[in-house]
C-alpha cells in the first residue's frame, strides 16, 4: 500500500515495496504469483499503474474481493452491496428451484 501526492511517487514506492517482497519471498523459498496479483489503485481520479512482479506487469482491477469484501476504486462499497445482491437472487432461485411442484 502506498499513498502519495502524484502517482509517480505511488508508483515508485509500490515497486520498491514489490521488490522488497520478492526478496524476502526468495529468502524464504517461496514464490509470488504474477498472475494471481492484482493492483488497484484508490481514488476518484484513479489512472492505472505500472508495477512490477518477476518481470511481468502487474493487472490493474476496478474491484477485488479481499477477505470475502467486496472492495472497489471509489472505496463507496457498490460493488458488494452489488455482489450481496447477486448472491441472494442465487439462493432464492435454488430454493425457488426445490420448491417448485411440490
């Protein structure tokens, strides 16, 4: 996580964080998945960033589900209150389902 005034300052500080990581990860003989990790930056003027994992450039999301949360860009929660949503409309059509002819 970083926070700066301009998104160069951002984008350096998440790289050298990004590479303190694989560091350490090396030390520890683990790996980081680039392709599993995600970057999102917060803001209303959000402009994509360019960060680095093992030579491959990280993807930029608009949300991603972090500890079974919902979280996106603007920080304003829509996108789980729009996932809690879909995850009802599912459970009631399967119980719906069950239920039907009986």
């Amino acid at each position: 996580m970083s926070v700066g005034s301009n998104m160069m300052e951002v984008e350096t500080a998440l790289q050298r964080d990004a590479d303190l990581l694989i560091e350490w990860a090396k030390k520890e003989d683990m790996q980081i998945n680039a392709d599993k990790t995600k970057l999102m930056v917060v803001g209303h003027q959000v402009h994509n960033a360019v960060v680095k994992v093992n030579g491959k450039i990280l993807e930029n999301v608009d949300s991603f589900k972090y500890l079974g949360v919902m979280l996106d860009k603007e920080l304003n929660f829509a996108a789980q209150v729009d996932y809690a949503v879909s995850k009802g409309k599912t459970a009631c059509a399967k119980v719906g389902y069950l239920i039907d002819g009986r």
